[in-house]
C-alpha cells in the first residue's frame, strides 16, 4: 500500500500538498482496494497560509491513513474533516464586541484601540493579524500625541480582546500584540498635583456659591476620595441622606473598575451638604442626569467641564482631588488597608489585606472625620 504524492503541480515542503498560486492544495493517490469509494486520488483545497495548511494536511492524512488501514468501509468526508480542524474565520471586530459584551465592559473604554487597529490593519480574520499590524498600531497610536501610558493602556485592550479569541477560537499561536516594547514609557509621565487645604477651602465655598451643578463635583470629590465616573454614575437611591452614607455600585449605566471599588463610604458635612445641593439637578433616578445617556454614563464629558472649572483657578484637574484626598487620609495615619477600602484601591499591602469584611462605616467616619476640611 503507497500513498503517492502527485507532482504534476508545484510540490511543497508540506506532506501530500501541492501549491497553486500562493494557495496549498491536498493531494493523494487513494490505494487500489479504496478507489472504488474515493476515485484515483483526493484533492482539496488548504489555506494559503503555510502554517494552516500544514496543520490541516497533517490530520487529512493521518485521518485517511487510519481509515484505510482499518478496511473500513465508510468513506471519510473531507470538507467535514477539514472542518473540524480549519480555524474560524472569525473577525476582529465581531470578536470585540462579543469579548466586550461577554466581559460586561463599558464600550466607550474600547472603542478608540479597536477603532485604530481597524483603521492600520483592517477588519480580518483574527488569526491573520501579524507582529507588523501590532507595530503599525504602536506607530499610529503614538503618532496621535498619546502618553507612553496612554499608549499602552490602547495595546493591553487590544492584547485582551485577541487573548480572548484565541480560548475562544482554540487558535494555537503567540498572539502578535503581546510583549510591545513601547520605547521610552514612562519617562513623559507627569506627577499630577495636588490641593492645599486652603485651595480646597475657597473651592468648596465657591461651588457651594455657584448657580450650575458641575462645580457641585468638586466638593463631593474632595471630600469622598471617590473616581469622577463612580459620583457622576449615582443614581439618587445610592445616597443615604439620613445615614450620611454613600454607596458606590454598578448598575447598567456604568460599571466600576474593580471588584473592590464597590463599597460604602461615610459621608463628611461638607459631602453629605453638596450631595443634597446636587439633588436639586437631579430627575429622580439619576443625581447628574446631565452625563447619562441612552448607551452609558459620559463622565469623559463631566472631567472635561470640570477641569475648566478647576485649571482657570489653580491649574489642576478633577483627578487631582483624589490624589489629594489619599494624602491627606496618609498624612493622618489611617492604616493602609482603611485608605485601600476608602479609595477603591486595589490592595497590595498583603495577602490577608483581602481576608475579612474590612471595615466597617461607624468605623471608617471616624478617619473621614479625621481628614475632613471643613
């Protein structure tokens, strides 16, 4: 029994194929006893991909090999047997958004690093893309002005969602996007500043004194510690006027960043007095109706109007508030863990630091009394 390779085309280096153009074809010379039920030979098209082929040709062959080694008498379907091995064609962008959907992601987070690879590299199959697409994505990216954080922060979007098609997609190769050496990151990082006390005294007054509600941000943010998204994303039952508790939650406007930002925080004076100002803007679901819409809470458009607010006075952003804020929680020596748990921050101080319930509110009012400026 032989299995003869037809040359009659150009011959690869890949066992039983033969190339037609750029693409792999299978050929085999089917045994005598088996050409009854499958003809002279068998011919079916690859990929033009060597790799590919070379994966499809292998189990073509060892599939036709047992079976007729075997005697069997019922033939094998080639296009089904090619089937079960050849990669879906899935593309990049129907990928990313079944990774954003599956990963209940906020789509405005994604949406400017899928909307550059499509732009450099095109919408293709996801097993297509190459070391090259990766690094005309770098290019572009950084083309546009981007921080080197920024930057990287477009790629690990980018590395996640095609991680996650090839589990998906049972694709066995190094994804092209992983390990980008982006050169000189981290040496534009700017350290952001932050308020004095006094600066924040004359803020808060002034936004207690304004006739809009965007200023009402600032105080709120100064005396919570709380992400810009977390306080613009409140619905009015996440505020416990009476308890002087505010709860930061998900909900189907805007999720959270981490699993350890969903917390409860005790509220300072000044807090609890800007919130209940706030509810005066509010629609009776949302306390800043203004930035939710229909396909999610728009806090890029808060910060913005925000840091107007907050530059034309001292030259610094909304975000400056909470770099303040754990400051001043560390410059009162509230333990690590507390200020982690106050914050939302991810904790790295120790393994146990995740064991237990945390602390409690009674008990975290007491640092927040400690740091409150007015």
């Amino acid at each position: 029994m032989g299995y003869i390779l037809d040359t009659s085309q150009s011959p690869s280096s890949i066992p039983h194929t033969v190339i037609r153009g750029r693409t792999y074809y299978f050929q085999m010379r089917v045994p005598k006893q088996h050409q009854q039920l499958y003809g002279q030979s068998i011919r079916a098209r690859l990929s033009e991909c060597e790799e590919e082929a070379r994966t499809l040709a292998t189990h073509l062959s060892h599939l036709l090999k047992q079976s007729w080694q075997s005697n069997t008498k019922v033939k094998v379907c080639i296009d089904q047997a090619l089937r079960s091995v050849r990669p879906a064609k899935v593309t990049f962008a129907a990928i990313a958004e079944e990774y954003i959907e599956t990963r209940q992601l906020g789509r405005k987070s994604c949406q400017v690093p899928i909307a550059a690879l499509l732009k450099v590299a095109g919408d293709r199959a996801v097993a297509s893309y190459k070391r090259d697409d990766a690094r005309a994505l770098l290019a572009y990216l950084q083309s546009k002005g981007n921080k080197t954080s920024t930057v990287r922060r477009y790629l690990n979007t980018i590395n996640a969602i095609m991680n996650f098609a090839y589990q998906e997609l049972e694709i066995d190769r190094r994804n092209p996007f992983a390990k980008m050496t982006i050169v000189g990151e981290g040496l534009d990082a700017a350290k952001r500043g932050t308020f004095t006390d006094q600066e924040l005294r004359e803020g808060y007054e002034q936004s207690m004194n304004s006739l809009t509600g965007i200023p009402l941000l600032f105080p709120i943010l100064g005396e919570t510690g709380c992400r810009l998204a977390e306080i613009v994303g409140l619905r009015i039952e996440d505020f416990d006027l009476d308890d002087r508790v505010l709860h930061i939650r998900p909900n189907d406007k805007r999720r959270l960043k981490t699993a350890g930002s969903e917390r409860s925080l005790p509220l300072t004076h000044t807090a609890c007095l800007a919130l209940s100002m706030a509810l005066e803007y509010s629609d009776g679901e949302w306390m800043f109706p203004r930035y939710i819409k229909e396909d999610g809470c728009y806090a890029t458009h808060a910060s913005n109007a925000l840091a107007k607010w907050t530059k034309r006075r001292w030259n610094l952003t909304a975000h400056s508030l909470r770099h303040t804020f754990r400051d001043r929680l560390r410059a009162a020596e509230v333990p690590l863990e507390a200020i982690d748990q106050i914050g939302g921050w991810s904790s790295v101080s120790s393994i146990g630091s995740s064991y237990g319930k945390g602390y409690t509110v009674d008990h975290l009012r007491r640092y927040m009394d400690q740091v409150a400026i007015i």
